[in-house]
C-alpha cells in the first residue's frame, strides 16, 4: 500500500512540474508513514513540508497542489484531508482495504516475502562463543536474534549466509586445556593445587573423565606443554559438538564454521598486516605496531601487535572480516555482545582502511538477559542449581516459549526472562498468546468443515460483507505485514515481528469475542471463513520466521 500511494504522490508531483504549479528541483525521497492517531488517516506524507525550502513556498499550499494532481484511477482513496503544517493524510476505502485480502490468498505460504534485497549476497555471523563452556543464556539471545534476522532477509530476497566464527585461538583456550589438565591429572591421583584462573565448571571434570577413560594414564608420561595442546584440541572439539547439538535443538543451524586458527595457518593476520603497513595504516612503536584507527574516528589508535610480538585479537577481526568480504559478501552482520560497544570504532576503522564503506559492515549488539521467576530475579549460578545454560532454559520452558521470549524486547534493551510466565498456558504468556491464535483459527476451520463449509477463495467470497469496525482492522493489520518485514529488514530488527504478533493476536480475540464466525447467512460465513483463514496465514508465516511452531491444536 505504501509503494501505491508513493506512486500516487510521484506521479502528481510529475503533473505539478510539467503544468509548472511547482518548480522542478531535486524531490527528497518521499516518505509514507502511518499516522500516530486512526483520526489522521491510514496514511501520511510529509513531503509539503520537505519541498518548502526549494520551492520557497508555505507547506500547506504545496500540499494543496500536489492533492489537487493526485489521480486515483483504482478507486483506492475514501478522501485525501491536509493537516497540520502540511501534512497529507489519505484515508483509504473499506472497499479497496477488502480487495488486499486477494494477496494472501493468492501468495499463501509467499505472503510477505519480496525481492527487495534481490542480487544482495549477505553474511549473518552471530553466536561465535568461545568452545570454552557450553552456551548460556545471553549467547541464546544473540542466537536467536541472528537466526531470526537471516530469515527475515531469506524472506526479503537476500543471498544469506549464516557463520559462527570459532574463536579456537589465544589465551582463553590454553587455559581451556590447563583446567582440563589439572582435573585429569586429579582424577590420576595428583594432589596439586587447582588453579584459581583456570574453569572451573562441572564439564570440566565431565571431559577430564572421558579423557581418563579412554586414555587411562597414558599423558602422564608426556610434557605438560604436550598434554595440554592435546587436551586443548579434544576439549574444544566435545565443547563445540555440544554448542552445535545444542544450538540445533534450538532450531539455530550455520552454513560454516570458520576457525580463527586458519587465520595464522595461512598468514592471514600477517600478510594483512604486511599490506596495510605498506598502505600507512599501520606504524611501528619499537616491537610494538599500531593501527591508525584515529585516521577514521576512532578516540586513539590501537595496538595490532603487541611488544611480545603476539597479534591482538583486533588485528585477527581485521583479517577475518577482509576473508568475508573476499568471499564476496556486499553487507556483513555481526551480532555481538553488549561488552563490546566499545570496540565498535575500531572495527569500522579496520575496514574503511580494506576500502570498504562504513555502511558495509553492521553490528548489532544483544543486551544481557536477567532470569526471574514471578518477577524474583534467579541466582546466575550453576552451583545453586539455578538455570544459566540455553540447555537449562530450553528444559524448562521449551524451545518455542524461549525463542520468543528472547525477541519481546529490542536486542539493544535488557530482557527480563521469566520462566515462569514463558510456562504458562495463558493469556497472560506472549507466545501462547499468539500461537492460540492459529490454533483457534484451525479450530474454526473444523468446525466449519463439520457443517459443510470450506475455506472459500477470494473469488468466490463477497468481501464487502466484512463490515464491522474490528474486520476493517483486522484487515488493514494483515495488509501490514509485507511492511512489518521489510521494515525489520531495513532496520535490522527482528522484535517487529513479535510486536506485530502480538498486535494482530489483540484484534483477532476481540473479534472472536463478539463475532459469530459461522452462522445461517452463508455469504456472511463464507466471507468471515476466509478472513480468519487469512489471519492463519499470516500468524504461520511469521510464525515460521520466528522459528516458532504454529500448533493446530491447543
């Protein structure tokens, strides 16, 4: 509907300028939005006030002229009304607000998909937690939100391709294999100390066991360097085959595991940073080498490598994000944690010097996640037997409460995650909420099956029989959806979907609530059949874009 009404003003601006009732200057992309009040229209523009200046004339009466030009051929407009200092509000006609229902029935599964980002080749990489532990619940929420935003843009035409970055590199996972090391050594009667910097989680101990077991006390005999290189690469390995199991049943799945270590296999990190030294990027203090990430913004430069000669883990992001951009990725996402705002100049700094637009690369960082239980907020501890992992909180809640619980809020906003009400079967808990919506809409469908109706075709309804305020609603909502998605496309933010959900749920109870879907008057049934059918559709298909089952059944 926006791209029809932009088209409209479009074309009576064309009209304005070749009748010379406005000036032909530089038009500034024309924006239609929806109006905050239902008193304001469906719609609105604020173009009048945005051609002002180069028209040199008052708002209101270069709105006046551009609706004196508007043709609308399809009958679409009830009536066009200029408010304010100048805006342009069009109240669309019931009629043709009914005609649109014909889209969902035509595209079904299709509806809200588009091209819009067609030719577009996009990198999702989110998660990226170090095998070092299993996943808890803030990595949940980065999981969620990254798998969310690569189907939003699937569904806008986007080549999209999903990575977890394995950070199987650096100080952390040397500390990985000595905590694995002392535990084992434990286990073969050793009696030295355990390390107070080293992990100490109960799978700790779980991967010292399997390794005793199968190895029996065959490392004894090697170095310790030795031992914990080994234990490093086994316990690395059983970490991350349980984030992947984990992530799975979480219906989160990847297109590639990248390993930070082929960055140093194949002199990545070096060679890059070899050719932006070359390129001025990069300057020498001693031993020490910098990168001039003032020259793009940043508050001071920052060290790549360091006096000791090891690489920082900003230079290993520089080279990593110039592998993704060789693959030939136009748009690369990373979905990060809120500890990491202030990384976010350096990185931009990192590639404007590959020569790559800021615009290039979009960060999206993931508040953390506090866990209550009836607004009590739970202990973060493993040890008080309180939930802390995805596993924990997928057992108890189950996948679907979780993963939408997780997009309630926008990924920049702490979360409240309350298990209890994620449980509940009521009203009361979001994703119940909405998914009774589908389930209601099955079950009318049955029901309407059992005294001999079908769900009808646009064809064959008489929508004009939708005339109560709540179906008018109801299908101006459903008419939004295709915006909902580009929208979140657009802006990066899975959460409107849920907001939507949650929005189109409200009008759908209400209008249960009051209306007899089937009754005596055949044409009437057959027209609110094929609405709520409609509404089915839309909760599936966002649904599915959520990750979220549509039950038939509740």
């Amino acid at each position: 509907m926006k791209e029809e009404l932009t088209h409209l003003i479009e074309s009576a601006l064309e009209d304005c300028f070749n009748t010379g009732t406005l000036q032909r200057d530089d038009v500034p992309p024309i924006e239609v939005e929806y109006p905050r009040e239902a008193a304001h229209g469906d719609y609105a523009t604020n173009i009048a006030m945005l051609l002002a200046k180069s028209q040199r004339r008052k708002p209101r009466e270069i709105a006046e002229v551009i609706v004196e030009h508007i043709c609308d051929d399809t009958d679409m407009l009830e009536k066009t009304e200029i408010a304010g200092p100048g805006f342009i509000n069009f109240f669309i006609s019931g009629s043709f607000w009914a005609s649109r229902l014909k889209n969902v029935d035509a595209q079904g599964e299709r509806y809200g998909t588009s091209d819009m980002g067609a030719g577009e080749k996009v990198q999702v990489e989110f998660v990226s937690a170090n095998p070092t532990g299993p996943l808890h619940i803030g990595h949940a929420r980065g999981a969620v939100v990254g798998d969310v935003l690569a189907n939003i843009l699937e569904a806008t035409g986007h080549d999209v391709t999903r990575e977890y970055y394995i950070n199987d590199a650096g100080k952390q996972m040397n500390l990985l294999g000595e905590s694995v090391f002392y535990r084992y050594r434990d286990l073969l009667g050793d009696t030295e100390p355990f390390p107070d910097n080293c992990y100490r989680g109960d799978y700790i101990r779980d991967i010292a066991q399997a390794v005793a077991e199968k190895r029996g006390d065959e490392l004894r005999s090697a170095t310790k360097e030795e031992t914990v290189l080994l234990l490093t690469e086994i316990a690395a390995g059983i970490i991350l085959d349980d984030i992947k199991n984990d992530l799975a049943d979480f219906g989160v799945s990847f297109d590639s595991f990248f390993s930070e270590k082929s960055l140093y296999a194949y002199d990545g990190v070096e060679a890059l940073l070899s050719e932006l030294e070359e390129k001025g990027h990069i300057y020498r203090d001693g031993p020490t080498l910098w990168f001039r990430t003032t020259d793009f913004g940043d508050e001071k430069d920052r060290v790549v490598v360091r006096e000791n000669g090891a690489p920082t883990y900003f230079a290993a992001d520089i080279a990593y994000h110039k592998n993704k951009y060789d693959r030939g990725f136009s748009t690369v996402i990373d979905i990060w944690g809120a500890d990491h705002h202030g990384y976010l100049p350096r990185m931009y700094a990192g590639i404007q010097a590959l020569g790559k637009d800021k615009k290039a690369l979009e960060i999206i960082l993931v508040q953390l996640v506090n866990l209550v239980r009836d607004g009590v907020p739970v202990a973060m501890s493993t040890r008080a037997g309180e939930f802390v992992t995805l596993r924990e909180v997928m057992d108890e809640v189950g996948r679907d409460a979780a993963r939408y619980h997780f997009l309630m809020r926008r990924s920049q906003s702490h979360l409240d995650f309350d298990l209890e009400l994620a449980k509940r079967q009521s009203n009361e808990n979001p994703v119940y909420y909405v998914q009774y919506v589908h389930a209601r809409v099955m079950s009318i469908i049955r029901n309407a099956a059992e005294q001999g109706y079908g769900v009808p075709r646009y064809d064959d309804v008489d929508v004009s029989r939708l005339v109560q305020p709540e179906e008018s609603d109801i299908v101006k909502m459903i008419d939004r959806y295709p915006d909902v998605i580009e929208g979140s496309a657009q802006s990066f933010e899975p959460h409107r979907i849920t907001f939507y959900l949650n929005d189109l749920a409200s009008l759908f109870h209400s209008y249960y609530n009051k209306h007899r879907v089937i009754s005596d008057d055949r044409k009437l049934t057959s027209a609110r059949l094929f609405l709520v059918a409609s509404v089915g559709t839309v909760v599936r298909n966002a649904l599915r874009i959520l990750g979220v089952s549509a039950p038939e059944r509740m």
